[in-house]
C-alpha cells in the first residue's frame, strides 16, 4: 500500500520530471544547524529532507536533529538509516532499504528483521528501496561490506536494481557513496532506467549543475545531494542543483 510520503514523492516526480532531496548526516551538525539547512534547502526548491549518514549517531541527537526540522518545513522528512540506531519515531518515513549488493547477510535482511517492529511501533510510513553501491562506494560501502559495481559495468548495475524490483522495492538508489570524486556516470543511470519501471534515485558525488544536468538527462528520478550544504553555502548550492535539474527536464 503506497502511503502519503511515497504518494507525494511520485506526484513530484509525475509533475516536474525530476526532484531533488537534501540529505543531513546527524553525526556532521547540530539540531540547530540541521533545521538551519533543512529551511534553506526546502526554500531553495529541494522536494524533501532526507536524515542519515554512514556511521553510527546517538538515537538521541537524532531525534533531536529530525524535530527541530520537522519545526522549520512542511516538505516530508525521510530516515535514510544506516542500522536499528538510526530510526527515529519523529520522523514521517523512513526509506525501509536492503543493500543488495552487501555480501553481509545482515544488511540484505538482517537489520531490517530488527528495524520492523520499530518502525510499526513508530507508526512510520515504510518506502521499500533497493540500495546499490557503485564505484568507489565511500564510508557506506565499508561499514555496509558491499562489492560496488564498477563505474564501466553499467550490465551489473540493471542486473541488480532489476532483482531489487521482482523481490518488490519500490524505489532503487546508484549510490557512489558520500563526497565520492565522480558522481554514477551517466551510461549506467541510462542503462538502469530504461530496464526497471520504479523510482530511479542517484546520489553521491554531485557538486555542480552540470553535473545534477546529466544525471536529469539520463534518467535520475530523484537525485540525492548532501555534502554540498555542508559548507554553509546551503541556498546557493541547492538552488543551483535543482537548476540543473529542472533543465535536464524542460
């Protein structure tokens, strides 16, 4: 059953072709610098606020993080956890994820079978998401223990994110991890498009609008920055992120 937030993420996408989220690592900033962002980006054109990082945050400090943003916009926030520690009762969802290509049984299902009934207790609205790590892969590959997908085995990457739809995710993410020199190029995003019928998102690597341009233009539903509004310059960067975007789809 397909809730509000995943609803008004589809209804975004259907309109405008494609958005962008901004992602907020807990463990990088305050509540107060969190909420400062979140306002920024969401005035800035960003569609959600996405929570989560690679490395692990106290429950506390992240559930102050996701209410004091919850205070300061009306656009939906989304848990992007990294394990049971990173679900948070205040948040509106939470992207409910597998690493599909982890060769640790505990982050294709085993977090997940602990995370559950929290997120039933929460009352969070679970998004099924296939989650795939490319290229250098960051922190993210590391702690997740992933094999990613080379940047020129675009065939692996269809590969992938076609089992993650059949096994019924919803939404699938080409990960190139956390301030990763290059972003998913776009012959593997074009390649993962034209094969799956769900939600493509892209993350990692993406600093300009040139570069949130190809990743439009070749077939990004979603795509995903968070280092970029690290540096204060927050209105800026995300403005000129969705620029791109929004040009890769006139």
């Amino acid at each position: 059953m397909v809730g509000a937030v995943e609803k008004y993420l589809l209804d975004r996408i259907n309109s405008e072709g494609s958005i962008h989220m901004t992602l907020i690592d807990p463990e990088k900033v305050t509540s107060l610098q969190a909420s400062a962002i979140a306002q920024k980006a969401s005035a800035s054109g960003t569609s959600a606020i996405m929570i989560g990082g690679s490395t692990f945050v106290s429950v506390k400090h992240l559930d102050a993080v996701v209410k004091n943003v919850k205070r300061v916009v009306k656009i939906p926030v989304i848990l992007f956890p990294n394990n049971v520690t990173s679900i948070s009762r205040y948040a509106d969802a939470i992207w409910f994820m597998s690493l599909i290509n982890s060769v640790d049984p505990y982050f294709l299902m085993g977090a997940q079978v602990l995370g559950a009934p929290l997120v039933k207790r929460y009352g969070l609205e679970p998004i099924p998401l296939g989650y795939i790590i490319v290229g250098e892969g960051g922190t993210a590959g590391i702690v997740g223990k992933a094999v990613p997908i080379p940047y020129d085995k675009p065939e692996l990457a269809v590969a992938h994110a076609l089992a993650g739809q059949y096994l019924g995710m919803r939404f699938i993410y080409l990960e190139a991890g956390s301030g990763a020199k290059k972003p998913v190029p776009q012959e593997m995003i074009r390649a993962v498009r034209h094969c799956i019928d769900v939600p493509l998102i892209v993350g990692g690597g993406i600093k300009s609008r040139a570069q949130a341009l190809a990743a439009a233009s070749a077939g990004a539903d979603i795509i995903v920055t968070g280092n970029v509004v690290e540096n204060g310059q927050v209105k800026d960067k995300v403005s000129e992120i969705v620029d791109g975007i929004r040009s890769g789809k006139s």
